[in-house]
C-alpha cells in the first residue's frame, strides 16, 4: 500500500513540475475514477476474505474457487466500467470552471478507466495470495511494477529527444497523459505477473475447470457489494470535499491537494493494515476461533495506530521539504506566494496529524468488520457519517466561513465520529454470528 501511495506521490511531484494546472487537475480526476473503479475492485478484492476463511478452514479447493470466481468479476467488471467513461467526462464538465483544467482532467480520467481492468485483475490476484497470508509476494510485486511506474513518469510526462548511435530518438511531452499512461502500465505489469503467479502454483494441482466457480458468485456479490458500496460512499464524500475547497482559490486548492497527496503517503499503510486484519479475522473465524478473531484485530489497531503516530510526527517535523517538491517554477519565483504555500501547507499537515490516530483505527476496524462478514454495517455507517453530518457540516463552513483550514477541520470531527461507532460495533460482537462461507 506504501507503493501504491509512491506512485501517485510521484506522479503528482513530476506533474507539479509540469504546471499547477495539471496539480490541480490529477485529484479530482483520479478520485473521481475511484468513485466508478472503487466499487468494482472492492466487490472483486472481498473474494480476499473468502480465500481467508477457507484457508483457516483448511479448504484449499475453496480458495482456488474464490479466486476464480472473483477473476470472473473482474472481467465483467472491466466491460460494465466502459460506459462509464462519457459519464465521468460529463461530470467534470460540470464541475470544473476552468477550461484548461477540464481538458487535462479528461485527459487523465479517460486513459485511468480504459486501463481500469488491470486494477480489477491484480485485485483477484493478489487476494489469492493474501488471504492465505502470502503477502511478500504481492509486495515485491508491486514494488516492480510502482518501479516500471516512477521509471516512466518522466520519460512520457517530459518527453525526451536524445541522439543514439547516430539515429535521433524522441517523443512528445504527453503531460498529465504521461502520468496516467505510466499508471496503467505499471498495473498491467502487476496484473501479469501475479496472474501467472497463481497460474503456476494451481497448474502444480492439477487442472481445474473454471464453471463450478460460478455457484461462489451469490455468496461473494452478497457480501462484496456492501463492501464497494462503502468504498464509493467514502470516495464520493472525499470528492464532493475536494470539489467543495476549490472554490476557496486556485493557490489554496494547490497546497491541499498536495497535502492530501502526503496524506495519502502516509496514511496508504493503515489500508494495508485493513486487509491484514481482515485476513487475520477471516482466518480465525475460519477455523472456529472468535476470540482469537477479536484478539488479531485489537493488535493490529495498536500497531497500525502507533505506526500512523510516529508517521505523522515526522511529517510535521519535515512539512517544508514535503511541501517543497511540489513547488512549481512559476511559485518558486514569486517569494511572496511561495511563503504562503508552506504557510498554508503546514497548517493543514497540523490538522492532518490531528485525524490520522482516529481515521488508522477506524479503518483497520472496518477492515476488521469485513473480515467477519459485517459489511452492511460499514456501509450504513459510512453513508450515515458522511452524507448526514460531515458534508452539511462543510457546506455550513463553506457559508458561514470559507477558509481551507476551517474546511478541513470538519474532517477532524468527522474521523472521531466515524471512529466511535465502528469501535461500538465492533465491542458489542454482533459479527460472531454472521456466516460468510456455506
């Protein structure tokens, strides 16, 4: 998760490098495209969960069926987020002032969800691996495809014209494109790899046929589709926010969207450790063992929360050097304005310390909840806390006082909310009694 953080952290330092506009440009896009893709790869990576419950239960037929199964969720997940690509466009029209912002959102929005079907397949893939606990290998994985990723930023963001053994070589500068392009490239790498991977290791058991995997598909939709709803519920309110402070000022909208950016570097962990304790809990109840369920999820908290706290401290302690990779030129000639960005740019990491203890727990939580089949609970809550008191809460400041810090201390009071329910939740036990697996 801490790679997948690198490459978004190094597309945008590259692309502010390019212009502000383009900074400004890649978050909406990108979370508007997780609005769409977030659903269909939450629904396929829940197949996570399946794989760990008959992995605890010693079910290894079983794990190879969930993954087939969730392989035909990807696939068909991949074809349904097609028609989404003129619906997306047509939301930015709407929600974007600026032409020359427009027109390179749709740049990156339109080449991010053709390549979406890579996203959907690595998911399946590395959900095999995962529930069963193998998570090195989806590490290394990643780790050379988010490599192949900050290898071709610049090249296809920058372009290059370079003389070789006397032939002249060159490409144009594909901009905010470059960056999505190298996205998709480094997720198709990962998608291949794994595949074949998974491939490999069921060939050692023989052939199988994939129609029998279908009669999981009931099961994990059931459970799966609460799931990504959470996850677009949660990416939506995100967006609307991030749409609602680009009204505040163009400079302003710079410094947050590269503070989320840093946001998300350090936070990207904490989902890393959502799927380990929902592995942990779906293995533990897979082998009839709630307690032990409850007790993997409580240690996973402590370290997650004691990760993200250290994490954020030195965030603070180096704001200024964060900041300053994404200056653009235009910003480091004006001393003025620049003094403004990290002045504003510290201000928000202070109030993003003040949520990241809070929103650690309650994803690791939630992740925990999954684990145990409590996925309609996550869903309710997140449309209850997001729609119901965080955004009228940020539409009242945006009225009332419409200043990026007072925007972004609404999230403060909605990560503590959102934090306490999950944690009632999950004390009163209420997941002992469900059942995932028949």
């Amino acid at each position: 998760m801490v790679n997948n953080a690198a490459m978004q952290f190094a597309d945008r330092a590259y692309l502010a490098h390019d212009s502000m506009e383009a900074l400004e440009a890649v978050l909406p896009a990108g979370m508007l495209m997780w609005i769409f893709a977030g659903f269909f790869q939450s629904v396929v990576g829940y197949s996570n969960v399946f794989v760990g419950q008959y992995h605890g239960a010693g079910d290894v037929h079983g794990c190879r069926e969930s993954y087939r199964a969730a392989t035909v969720i990807a696939v068909c997940s991949g074809l349904l987020s097609l028609p989404l690509l003129p619906l997306g466009e047509w939301l930015l029209e709407l929600s974007t002032l600026s032409e020359t912002v427009l027109s390179l959102e749709k740049r990156y929005y339109s080449v991010v969800m053709l390549g979406a079907f890579f996203v959907y397949g690595q998911t399946a893939a590395a959900s095999y691996f995962t529930g069963r606990g193998r998570t090195r290998i989806v590490f290394w994985v990643n780790l050379l495809g988010n490599a192949l990723n900050v290898a071709v930023d610049p090249v296809l963001i920058f372009g290059f014209d370079v003389s070789l053994f006397g032939s002249r070589l060159s490409l144009e500068p594909l901009g905010i494109a470059g960056a999505a392009y190298a996205t998709v490239l480094s997720m198709a790498l990962q998608w291949a790899v794994l595949t074949y991977a998974v491939r490999r290791e069921s060939a050692a058991a023989g052939a199988e046929p994939w129609w029998p995997a279908v009669r999981r598909l009931p099961r994990i939709l059931r459970f799966g589709v609460p799931s990504g709803l959470y996850s677009v519920l949660n990416i939506l309110s995100f967006t609307i926010f991030v749409f609602v402070t680009g009204g505040v000022g163009e400079m302003e909208l710079a410094v947050s969207n590269a503070c989320f950016t840093v946001n998300y570097l350090l936070f990207a962990p904490m989902e890393g450790f959502a799927i380990g304790a929902s592995t942990l809990v779906a293995q533990a109840i897979g082998r009839g063992d709630p307690d032990g369920a409850a007790r993997d999820a409580r240690r996973t908290i402590l370290l997650g929360v004691g990760f993200v706290a250290v994490l954020s401290a030195l965030a603070l302690v180096f704001a200024r050097p964060l900041l300053s990779l994404f200056e653009s030129d235009a910003l480091a000639a004006d001393a003025g304005r620049m003094a403004e960005f990290h002045s504003l740019g510290f201000t928000l990491m202070v109030l993003m310390a003040a949520w990241q203890v809070f929103d650690a727990a309650d994803v690791i939580l939630s992740g925990a909840l999954k684990g145990a089949g409590d996925t309609k609970f996550v869903m309710v809550w997140m449309l209850i806390t997001s729609f119901a008191l965080w955004l009228p809460m940020v539409f009242a400041v945006r009225s009332l006082h419409n200043t990026m810090p007072a925007l972004w201390s609404t999230m403060v009071v909605y990560v503590v909310v959102i934090c306490a329910g999950s944690f009632v939740r999950w004390h009163f036990g209420r997941w002992r009694r469900i059942r995932v697996v028949g």
